[in-house]
C-alpha cells in the first residue's frame, strides 16, 4: 500500500519552487491513487453481490408436506424405494437416521417419501380411456358411423308410358299392372324415404308424325316427398300408354332432377318400369353410367316387362351401366313377386347390418372394459403393496421406540389409524369408486349404441 503521507512530505520542496498549479495537480493524483486503493481493498474483501443472495433464495426446495386428499396421494410418489426398488434394510436403515421421539405426523411424512407408490401413470391412464361407443359398420345404404344418424333414400320411378305398355300380359295391361305394383312398393317404403315418379313417353302417339312430340316428353308426375299412397295412385291413374320409350332422355332428365335436390346423407335408386328399349335414337347406356358415376351415385334398375331376347339386353346393359340390376317378368305375379323380393333384400341387408353392429358395440364394451381392468389391477397390487410396506416401517419404528410416548404409544396409534391405514382406505375407495362409475358407463354407452342401431335398421326397413 502507498503511504500517502511520505509522499506529500518528499514534494514540498517541489510544490513551493512550482507554486500553487504543481500544488493542485499533485493532490489531483494522490486523491485518484486513495480511491483506486480503496476500491481494491474493496474487491478483497469480496462482498456479496445483493443478487446471489435472491438467487439462493428461489433454489431454496420447499419441504415436502404429505397429501391430505386421495387426489394428492396419488400424486405425490414415487418414493426413493418404491415399486421394484424397495430394500426393506435400506428402508428401515433410513428410519434410523432420523432419531427418536418421533410425532406420527413427522414419521408419516417420511415414510410417504420412501414408499409412495407411482400412481401418477396409472391414474393418466384411466383418465385417457374414452367411455363412448361408436360403432363403425357400413349400412346397406352405404352410410359409416354408429351411432347412426336416420338416413333418408330417394327412390326414383321412371314409368314407360310408351304405346305397348298397352298391351296385355297375363293378369292384365301392363301398364295397369305396372301402376298396382308401384302402389304397392311405394305404400311398403319406410317414412325416412323420399319417392318421386316420372313418366316418359306419355304425349302424342307412336306414329312417325308424334315422335317428336313423344320423345321429348319426359315429366314428373309425383315431386320428391314422403310415400303417400293416396297422391301417388291420384298421380299416376290418368297416365295412359301413347308414344314412343325416350329412356336415355327420362334418365337423363331424372339425373337433373336429383341433382337439384341433392343433399348430405341421401342415398338414391332409380327404379325403371319398362317394355322395350330406347326408340327416340338416345343412348340409355352413357345416361346411365353418367347417372352412376356422377356424384349423385344412384344405382339404376330396370324391370322388364314381357320382352324378346334382344329388347331384354339391351336393358340389361343400361342396368349394368347405372351399377343395377334387370329384372325380367312375364306377369303380374312376377312383377308382384319382384318388388316383395326386393323389399326382402333390403331388409335382410338391414338385418345384417344390425346383427354386425350390435356384435360391434359389445367388442368394443370388452376391449374398453379390459384396458379398464388391466390399469384397476395395477392400482390395486401398489396399494397393497405400499400399504403392506407402510405398515412394516410404522412397525419398524415402533419396535425400536422411535415415537413419542414409546412403544403402542398415543403416537404410533395415530400413525396407524389416522395416517397409513387412512391413505390405504383412501386410495382403495377411490379405485373401487372410478371402477364401478366406468363400468357403468360403458354399460350405458353399449346399451345407447345398440339401441340407436336397433333403431336405425327400423327406420331402414320397408314393412311388410
């Protein structure tokens, strides 16, 4: 360290040759060396920055304090020898370090940080599993998801009304028994249906001078709506067979038709009735897969009444066109027979749906139920567990005297009862609780799915 004192006396000669500038610089630069001095005794010393002091402070961990909900409990492990790392020596030599005359509240406290149980993962996994049951099996109508939503289709009658739908066959016109049929299908459709009917050909005559007039009649005579018997046989009974078959020009026009009601969750059937082929110089068989593949996609059939060889195929590939099928019928009977096996093939598609679905639902019920099982056990092996090794550390303890008020003492009750037997019933209640209010769930959820798909395959049936 400089002496200052010994400085100032060496210049005094210096500062009165110099006069009073040297004087002032010289005090200048003994002031700055003080303080450079006094600084750096300073950093010596090493004071505490006020910052560390902060610092230490928020490191600080906050003492752990036991739970005293279930919902706590089952949170706060894994203790140091839980689960498969439990060493009762190395347990119990961890209760030796911590003296005698233990409260309960200070031995529960610790044997909570040695032996809690890693309920954590478990209780995640309970909480993850999803109690609802959607069935997903595709209907007949080519709807996906269960509980399924009521589903409408649209069918679409397309009635020759060319001049041989006069003639007769056996049981009758064949127009008169085309019209009983389609009252007859039509009074059997569910009430989710939509029907219209078109006829075509229905105007002039099947001379060369109306082919005109007859090719371009295509009209619908019973807009979309609900199947009502009453209106469509008030529809269709004033249709009287006249001209020519404008069948790729009626399929086209019913193309236009559902396409301008088109709406989400309609599936849609075209059902023609005819007796011959196209005669109007159309092509029934590109209006039908247009029909088909256009995101309408309606299935075509076709019902052939008393045709030749070549008039039948020649509608069998306009069916094969639109994704249908040809029917060919000979009498009224037939035709009859044709629609009840349709509403049959319906309705065993339906059933089938049902069966798989109902199967489906209860599948999912087991597999939900099992997952369920598989984490429920678990819970029950670490409460036992831990409330088995609890009890062999509140022993410990009270064997060798380290509660207050000695062996079987005031404490050692209250740790037994009030404490460790307390967390055991606890967190057994609460498994116990979860298991029954989840499985009643499932039950109810399996109950609602299968009803709704019950329900769903009524609505999609056509009655007897």
């Amino acid at each position: 360290m400089i002496d200052i004192v010994s400085l100032i006396q060496y210049n005094r000669n210096d500062i009165n040759m110099q006069g009073d500038l040297t004087m002032r610089k010289l005090v200048g630069i003994i002031l700055i060396m003080a303080l450079m001095t006094s600084g750096c005794a300073s950093l010596v010393q090493g004071d505490e920055p006020a910052g560390e002091k902060v610092k230490e402070k928020k490191e600080e961990k906050k003492e752990f304090e036991p739970a005293t909900t279930v919902e706590g409990m089952l949170r706060e492990g894994p203790g140091k020898y839980a689960g498969d790392k439990y060493d009762e020596a190395k347990v119990n030599a961890e209760l030796d370090k911590l003296g005698d005359n233990l409260t309960a509240d200070e031995a529960y406290k610790h044997i909570v940080q040695l032996l809690a149980e890693d309920y954590g993962p478990l209780v995640d996994g309970l909480d993850q599993i999803d109690p609802t049951i959607e069935v997903d099996v595709e209907t007949p109508d080519g709807e996906m998801n269960a509980p399924p939503e009521a589903k409408e289709f649209h069918v679409s009658i397309l009635l020759d009304a060319s001049g041989s739908m006069a003639q007769s066959i056996s049981g009758g016109k064949k127009m008169d028994l085309a019209k009983r049929a389609i009252q007859g299908f039509v009074s059997n459709l569910p009430e989710s249906a939509q029907v219209s009917i078109r006829v075509y050909g229905h105007k002039g005559s099947n001379s060369s001078a109306d082919k005109k007039v007859s090719c371009g009649s295509s009209e619908v005579i019973y807009p979309a709506g609900k199947p009502d018997t009453t209106q469509v046989k008030k529809a269709i009974s004033s249709i009287q067979p006249a001209g020519w078959t404008p069948l790729a020009s009626a399929i086209k026009s019913a193309k236009k038709e559902i396409a301008g009601m088109k709406k989400e969750n309609v599936k849609n059937i075209v059902y023609v009735v005819s007796d011959g082929k196209e005669t109007c110089d159309g092509d029934p068989v590109a209006a039908a897969k247009s029909l088909h593949e256009s995101d309408i996609e309606a299935v075509v059939n076709i019902i052939g009444l008393d045709l030749n060889n070549s008039e039948q195929q020649a509608l069998r590939d306009v069916a094969s066109a639109g994704g249908g099928e040809y029917t060919s019928v000979q009498s009224q009977e037939e035709l009859e027979e044709h629609f009840e096996k349709e509403r049959e093939r319906i309705n065993a598609e339906w059933e089938s749906w049902e069966l798989n679905g109902t199967l489906e639902a209860g599948s999912i019920y087991v597999k939900k139920l099992a997952l369920y099982n598989d984490i429920d056990g678990k819970i029950i092996v670490s409460n036992q567990r831990e409330g088995s090794r609890m009890d062999k550390a509140m022993w410990y303890l009270n064997e060798k005297k380290r509660l207050q008020g000695g062996e079987y003492g005031e404490e050692y009750n209250k740790l037994e009862k009030e404490l460790v037997t307390h967390r055991w019933r606890l967190i057994g209640e609460y498994r116990r609780d979860r298991y029954l209010h989840m499985s009643d769930e499932l039950k109810t959820q399996e109950k609602g799915a299968q009803e709704e798909i019950e329900k769903r395959a009524e609505e999609g049936k056509i009655s007897d």
